[in-house]
C-alpha cells in the first residue's frame, strides 16, 4: 500500500477530530432548580464556571445570577445557595501582621454532607479549597491559618474551635478527637458525618469521588513507513541498499490491552493510558532496476522480507464530553518504544543479465538484522470519538534513529485504531 496517498486523508481526519474537541471542549450538563420552582437541564459553559465560578449558559453569553437559583445537580454532585462570608488568607506572614479578609457574597456550595449539620465545599477562582460548616441558622468557613513566628512556622487551627463549639451536644464526640483533627476533607467529612449519625440525622451523603480505572482490548490496522538519508555513519550494504531506496513501506493489523488510570479522582477527563500491541509480519518489499553501461547488463534485485514489532506507550488524554448522551471526543498524546521481535521471509533475488544470453541469479538475505531498529523510542498522538465503550481513534507515531543511532533516519505509523472497555 502506498502510504502517500493516504496521508492527506488521515491528516484531514486527524485536524476534524482536534478542532471539533475544541468546540466541545468547554460544556457542562447541568440540572438547575429555580426559586420560583422552574427546573431546567441546560449545558453550562465549563471554563467560565472553573475560572469565574458563575453560571454561563454554552455558547451564550447569558449568565444566570445565582440569586434565581435555588440549587443545582452537576455531574453527580448536588449544589446549594448559601449566603456567606468568605475568608481570603494570607499564609505563612509574620505572626504579627497576621489578618484575615472576608467579605458576604453569595455561592453556590458544594454538598458534601447533609444532616443536623452541613458539611458544604467551594473551590474559588485561585483555585483555594473552602470548606463550609451549617447547623441551623449558622454558616461559617473552617479555617486553619499558618504563620511564621521567630523564624518557626505555626498555625491558627480555627477550624477545631468552631467545630467543638457545634458539636458540644454530642458525648459521644470526644474533645480528643477534635484536638487531633487533620485540615483535611476526609478527615473533617468523617466527624460531622459521626456527629450526624450519633447525635443528630443524616440527610445525605456525597458519593465518594472514584477514579473511574479501566482496562481493554486494542485492536486495528496501521501503515508502516520508513524513511532512510545519506548514512552518517558507516553501514553495511544493507543500509547503503534502504538509503538508496529512500524509504520502505508496509501494512497490518494490530492487536494489544490498554489500561486507563485517571490523574485527577475528581477529574475523569484527564488521564494516563498504558498501552501495549503486537504487530504480527509487517511485510516489507522493494524492487529496483539497474542498466551497467560500462559492463552493458542490467541488474534486477527483487527484495521481500516481514517484520513482527511489540510496541509499549505511556501518553496522556483529556476528553470532551459531546451533548449526546455516551458519546465524547479526545485527544491523546504520549512516547513509547518500537521492538523488534523478528524478522521472517527474508529473501533477495538478485537477476544481472547480459544480452544476448548471459543470465545470472543470486538469493540472499534482503536485509541483514542488526542493521534492523531493535529498540526505537517513539512520539504518538491520537484524536477521536468515545462511544459507549467503544473508542475509535486514527494515530500518528513517529520516531528519529534506531539504526546504531543515525538520524538520518525517520520511521513513521499512520493507524486506525479501535479499543474496547472490558
């Protein structure tokens, strides 16, 4: 197969999937409950939430103030409107010009808890983690503040006093425990969730956040290249045939697993994908025609071989939620290594003939294996469309050297790939 005339179309293909993720890159599903009672599910623009934290309807210029809204249901996760009084923290300053700022505004929080009292959280625009307390009419930030005193660092712990003052009903929440308290959401959510279970009632619970870890099958077919310059270095006459020849072509199907493990628990979009995949007898083959003026003979060498590869890679991918319920588009990119596990059918014919009845033929070895790429390090990026469990993707792999090291080489794979989530 002739790689040339399919790189336009896969380079065509490749530029749709990355711009229509960027079209799709910034929304939100998202279920909002009106004061006046009216719910609506709309599509929230994503970025405009994580950097400016209101609600901006997609591809819209509408924001819809909080003040209309009595709560909302967002991937999983409930959020309240609460008016409140937020800190902003200067850490680590001298204990003597420690002060604190807040300001009444009003959020939609977070629920992490729910019961007799609230456990709510905020994420601001720093990207500062804000954690709420509410018991009756009462809402308050839980702060812990650190500061440096004689060259020695400490810290208020805010956060105890104002829980032991809320929890001061309950026996069964020891002083102990609110003394040993870590600032932490783990810590802090298992407290209010004992107090609300012992001594008070529990309403909800947040699901806990789980990166959503997954593994499967890879299969597809892809279009080998290799591309040889002027050698830098001295070759045998293997090498010095392939420089010659400019470039070999080959292709084939693939098949290997992949295991997908999200960075962020909070945040499935982006994550680390390992992949591994066995390409079985790649057939490689070249033909060349030489007429010898000076011996008045033509030499005809007719070349075969197939070579099986196992690659390895390690990329990163972030996917974009489409407005169609299971589908979404990616990207992906990443590095790996390209192994040689054999080579096989290697086999040259070499034919000179010399008229009017001169013939000769010799077989040998098209190409001589050390010379071969054993351990190529690679680059890889992919673009394409997640459906249900299926994902289809169209990959480009490229890589400089592997023969003893010249770079006057390039070796590329162009692929149409299909995974499947076991």
């Amino acid at each position: 197969m002739n790689i040339s005339k399919h790189t336009s179309e896969f380079l065509l293909f490749f530029s749709f999937l990355f711009i229509q993720s960027n079209l799709f890159s910034q929304q939100m599903k998202a279920t909002l409950f009106f004061t006046d009672g009216e719910t609506k599910d709309l599509l929230l623009d994503e970025a405009w939430w994580l950097k400016k934290h209101e609600l901006k309807i997609f591809n819209n210029a509408t924001i819809i103030p909080f003040e209309t809204v009595a709560s909302m249901k967002m991937n999983n996760s409930i959020y309240e409107r609460k008016k409140v009084k937020i800190y902003s923290v200067e850490q680590m300053q001298e204990f003597r010009s420690l002060k604190t700022e807040s300001k009444d505004t009003v959020l939609l929080l977070e629920k992490i808890s729910g019961g007799s009292i609230n456990l709510f959280h905020h994420l601001d625009k720093r990207d500062t983690k804000h954690w709420f307390v509410e018991k009756g009419n009462i809402i308050e930030e839980l702060l812990q503040i650190w500061f440096v005193r004689d060259n020695k660092a400490g810290s208020q712990d805010r956060y105890k006093g104002l829980l032991g003052l809320l929890m001061n009903d309950c026996p069964q929440i020891k002083r102990k425990e609110i003394e040993n308290l870590h600032f932490d959401l783990k810590s802090i959510r298992q407290l209010v969730q004992k107090y609300n279970e012992a001594c008070g009632s529990v309403k909800y619970a947040a699901p806990a956040k789980k990166r959503r870890v997954s593994f499967g099958l890879i299969a597809g077919y892809q279009i080998h290249r290799s591309q040889f310059g002027e050698p830098n270095l001295s070759y045998d006459d293997s090498y010095l045939k392939l420089a010659d020849m400019k470039k070999l072509e080959a292709s084939g199907v693939k098949a290997g697993i992949f295991f997908r493990y999200p960075i962020i628990k909070r945040h499935d979009k982006f994550a680390m994908v390992m992949s591994a995949y066995y390409s079985p007898k790649l057939g490689f083959n070249y033909r060349s025609t030489i007429f010898r003026q000076n011996f008045s003979d033509t030499v005809t060498t007719a070349s075969d071989f197939s070579a099986s590869f196992f690659n390895a890679a390690l990329s990163f991918q972030y996917i974009f939620p489409l407005k169609k319920k299971g589908l979404a588009s990616f990207i992906e990119a990443g590095a790996g290594f390209k192994n040689l596990i054999n080579i096989s059918e290697n086999k040259e014919t070499v034919i000179t003939a010399r008229r009017p009845f001169w013939l000769n033929e010799i077989t040998r070895k098209a190409l001589n294996e050390p010379i071969w790429p054993y351990h190529l390090l690679i680059y890889q990026a992919s673009a394409g469309m997640n459906v249900q469990k299926f994902q289809f993707a169209v990959s480009l792999a490229w890589g400089k050297g592997g023969i003893s090291a010249d770079k006057s080489e390039s070796h590329y794979l162009l692929g149409l790939d299909v995974k499947y989530r076991l």
